[in-house]
C-alpha cells in the first residue's frame, strides 16, 4: 500500500485535523492514524458506526469488512473511484478524509460493496442485516444482489432506495431521495439498469426494467417509467424528453434545465397540441 496515493493523502490530511481539532484526535487515531490501509480503516470506521447497540460486536464486523477487502482488490479499486468521484464532483468536499469519516453516501457504498461480495460467495443472511444496518443507520436502503459499478457519488444520499436487480454502472451521479424501483410486486429482473456517466437528480424515481443510457440526465422529482436514450435529458410526472444531456453529465452535476435547453418538438404533449390546432 505504500505506493497508495490517496491514503497517504488521508492520513497526511488525518494528521493536519488532529493537530488543530484536539476534540477528534482519539477518533483519528482510532480510525486512520493506527492503521496500515484505506482498507483497515475503512473497517474500524464503519464497525464503529454500525455495531452500537446492535447484535453483532464491532470486532466481528471489523473483521467481516477487512476479510472481504482484502480478499477482492477490485473492491479497493472501486471504493478509491468512489472517494475520487466525491472529492471532484462534491464542492462541500475539500478532501479525502471527509468521505471515509463523516459521509454517508460513500460509507453505505463501502457497505453494499462488502454486502454485495458476500452475497455473490452465496452468503444471504449476513449481507441481509448489513443491508438492514445501513438503512436504519444511514437511511440508506441497497438491496445486497443490486449491482454498482466504480466511481460512484451518492450525494447527501438521504432516502436512496435500490431494489435488487438494480443495475449502476459507472461514474453515475446520485442525489437524495432517489429510488431504482419495482413498478408491483412481480418478481425477476424488475429494476432500472443505468447506464455510465449518468446523472439522477434529487427525488427522482426511476421504476421497472428499463434502460437508462449512457449519459443521460434525469431531472430532479421525475418520474421515469420509459427507457431513456443515450445523451438525453428527460424530466416531468411521467418523465418526457426535454432535449439533450451535456456531455459527461454526472461529472459537471448541472442539474439546471434552461428553456434553451429543451427541444419542445421532442416532447409527445408538445406535439399533440400542436396537431390539434
């Protein structure tokens, strides 16, 4: 790990809090300044938040967390895409070290990675309370099967909800209060699959087995129950066509949708009113 950049950041960063803000030494140290890796703490920092008062000790979930990210480095790689996806697209977020200690869009990621992992090695009941502890916790609710690619920022993240055949791809832009849903209580393969570079806004709530392409932009309170095209920017109850998404949506987080932006001609009700003039 000595060649882990931003780890040594984090703890560069750890050292600087503790030195100016006595009050969190003994967390810093605790949680980062004692331990050998992102990894380690990682581990600790989410063992601590989740265990209060709860069935399973902190130290059997220490252990859970830092068995499952040393066993799949693809688990590493993925939560540094997302801690780099929060420092550059968050501009409430100045460092590395905020993420790993304070933020709990990424810390229910780290979560669902883990969950994730076990469930793929065929561990149900586990992954099931861990998915439990992180929605009473972080009032965060991923279903353990659902699938996440690397480079995510779940921002705020209050109210997220992802079903279990949900589908995330990468450097997707999540704000609060979004749910990837059902659309009834059929079962199989029921949930969104979205594509890369996406950008959901605040309260949307995409519903079903339906693509969202790549780069889309999904405008805030939308309603999104028809697949959306590649570089396309929809928004409304139910979720119409408004014109196109900037490129990389996700990465400029521009959730503002002008009225040079939106090509009426796109949109069906726009047309049906002019047809019957």
């Amino acid at each position: 790990m000595s060649k882990d950049t931003i780890w040594t950041q984090i703890v560069a960063e750890a050292k600087a809090v503790s030195k100016r803000e006595k009050a969190l030494a003994a967390l810093l140290d605790e949680v980062i300044l004692s331990k050998k890796s992102l990894e380690e703490a990682l581990s600790a920092r989410l063992a601590r938040k989740l265990s209060h008062q709860h069935a399973v000790t902190r130290e059997y979930l220490e252990k859970v967390f830092l068995d499952a990210l040393c066993k799949n480095p693809q688990l590493g790689k993925a939560i540094r895409a997302d801690i780099r996806a929060v420092r550059t697209r968050d501009p409430a977020t100045c460092d590395y070290l905020t993420p790993v200690l304070y933020l709990k869009g990424f810390q229910s990621l780290v979560v669902h990675r883990v969950s994730h992992y076990l469930w793929t090695k065929g561990r149900r009941d586990l992954p099931l309370y861990l998915q439990s502890l992180m929605s009473e916790v972080f009032g965060v609710d991923i279903h353990p099967a659902a699938k996440f690619g690397q480079g995510i920022l779940l921002d705020h993240a209050t109210g997220f909800v992802a079903g279990e055949t949900s589908v995330v791809g990468d450097n997707v832009s999540i704000l609060h209060e979004v749910t990837l849903g059902g659309t009834g209580k059929a079962g199989g393969d029921r949930h969104p699959k979205i594509g890369n570079c996406v950008l959901i806004g605040a309260g949307a709530k995409i519903l079903g087995n339906i693509k969202v392409g790549d780069c889309a932009k999904i405008g805030a309170n939308s309603v999104v129950v028809d697949p959306v095209a590649p570089n396309t920017t929809v928004a409304g109850i139910p979720a119409r066509v408004v014109g196109k998404a900037p490129a990389r949506p996700s990465a400029c987080m521009d959730q503002y949708i002008s009225e040079a932006d939106i090509n009426w001609h796109a949109i069906p009700f726009v047309k049906k009113a002019k047809e019957r003039r």
